[in-house]
C-alpha cells in the first residue's frame, strides 16, 4: 500500500506541467533579481551605441511636447527574455534527468505478483496427484 502511495506521487509531483510551472515561478522570483541586475551591468556597453545613455530606462525621444520612454519597454523585454532562457535551461535539465529516471525505472524487472491462495492450493493438489500417479 505505501509503494503504490510512494509510485502516485511520484507520478503527480515529476508528470506534466505541475513541476515545470513550480520550477518556473521559483526560478522567477529567485533570478528575477540577478537578472535585471546583469542587464543594468550591461547597460554601459549598450550605452556606448545609444549616445552614453548607461541604461535602458532612460531611453526616450520626443514628438513635439510628448516625452515617450520606450526605454522602460526594452529593458522589461530584455530581462523577459533573459530571465525565460535561464528556466529553459534549468526545465530542460529536469527533463533530462526525469527521462533518465523513467528509463532506470523501465529497466527494472518486474516481480511476478503473488498467486491468490487458491491457484497456490489447487497447484499442490495437483503436484499430489501426479505423485500418486
């Protein structure tokens, strides 16, 4: 009864989206941080091809009195894209080691279930008879 408990949940906790979707929210909140905080390192290179302008945020131009920043909108698409390709890596990685796991587990003989008692009684009634015959 526990191993077919134990084989349940490990069935719900490594099948399908549910573990991909937890990988993805944790790994979002954890690289979120260090993520945006490369991309404001690597805002001075950038800032050498836009004028010295050392970060994406301040990135704006001007139609006649209205200001528009554009600027806020590529840093967020940037760390979107940096941020989606670090969980592709590690949800790839779970993969690959899920597809390990289940091949391990296919190699695996099974072990015959046990006979009913009735199968094991009418086996040694006949084991009986062909010794008395």
């Amino acid at each position: 009864m526990m191993k077919g408990l134990i084989n349940e949940f490990k069935e719900f906790a490594f099948k399908g989206s549910v573990f991909d979707m937890a990988i993805g929210v944790i790994v979002g909140g954890a690289i979120g941080p260090v993520v945006s905080a490369v991309v404001e390192m690597l805002m001075g290179i950038i800032g050498a091809f836009t004028g010295g302008t050392d970060s994406l945020s301040a990135l704006a131009f001007t139609i006649g009195k209205v200001n528009v920043a554009y600027g806020p909108v590529l840093k967020a698409l940037v760390d979107f894209l940096i941020l989606m390709l670090c969980v592709f890596f590690i949800v790839k990685a779970v993969n690959k080691g899920r597809d390990a796991f289940a091949k391990k587990e296919e190699e695996k003989p099974e072990e015959p279930a046990p006979k009913p008692d009735d199968v094991v009684l009418l086996e040694e009634i006949r084991d009986l008879l062909k010794k008395q015959a």
